[in-house]
C-alpha cells in the first residue's frame, strides 16, 4: 500500500484523483492518505479536494451503475462485498431514498450505500447531489483537520 501511496503522490492532482476514485469505488483503498501525503508536499488544498472529490464521486457513481445492474450474486462475487453489508445498507436507507447517499462517504459501508442505492434504482439526480455534498464535506473535514498538523 505504501508504494501505491507513494506512486500516486508523484503524479500529484491526478494521482489525487484515481487515489479517490478507487477509495469511492468498491475498492479498499485510502484516498485521505493521498491528500494529506500531497498537502504535505505543498499541493493547494483545496485544488486537492476539487480532484478528490470528483474522483470519489466517480467511484460512487461506479458502485451506483453496478448495484443499478442488480445481479446481487455478481455483487459478491466480483466486489466482494458481502450480502450482510448491502443488507445493512439496506436497512440503514429504508424510508430515506436518495439523499442517504450522503453518507456515502463512511468507511466500508459507503460502497454497500451506494450500490443498495442502485439496487433501489433511487432518483439519480438526488443521489448524485447527496453523494457529492457528503464527499465534499468529508474532505473540507480532512484538508482543516490536516492543516493542524502540517
């Protein structure tokens, strides 16, 4: 992981972008390692978290297709994500719709929220939005947080 790490911080903004792409997508990987690793090296911040957000969305919208497909056993067999977490997912955005998209951005179980959102064939428009806001936040958080210590 370090190398990949190091690999997408020499190809800075891009590198961002990819970084946030596969963490957005079902792929487990950390894009916030990325942004602070490039913050660090003196990138603007917030070009940073255009990039970051943008990719990370993507991702969303990647896992969102896929959950529109709607072949559950193709969810677990090719993402590995578990049917327990889509459930979860699941129960978590029952009576809420599209805008629990923003939540989007949690840690392991914003790939299972946005592909139970397109198993749920939300509204696409709302859940782009609420997907987006909750990106955004979620990097405005890291670049304040980050800039206490760099």
């Amino acid at each position: 992981m370090d190398f990949i790490i190091s690999l997408l911080t020499q190809y800075g903004y891009w590198g961002m972008l990819l970084a946030a792409f596969l963490a957005g997508s079902f792929f487990p990987f950390s894009s916030e390692a990325v942004m602070v690793g490039l913050m660090a090296t003196g990138l603007d911040p917030w070009t940073l978290m255009i990039y970051g957000t943008v990719g990370n969305v993507l991702g969303s919208v990647f896992n969102y297709g896929v959950g529109r497909m709607g072949k559950i056993e193709w969810i677990e067999k090719y993402l590995h994500v578990k049917k327990e977490d889509l459930d979860k997912a699941h129960r978590f955005l029952a009576g809420h719709g599209a805008w629990m998209g923003f939540f989007a951005f949690l840690p392991v179980l914003g790939s299972a929220i946005t592909i139970a959102l397109g198993l749920m064939r939300s509204n696409v428009v709302i859940t782009f939005i609420a997907i987006t806001l909750g990106k955004l936040f979620r990097y405005i958080i890291l670049i304040y947080g980050a800039g206490l210590f760099i």
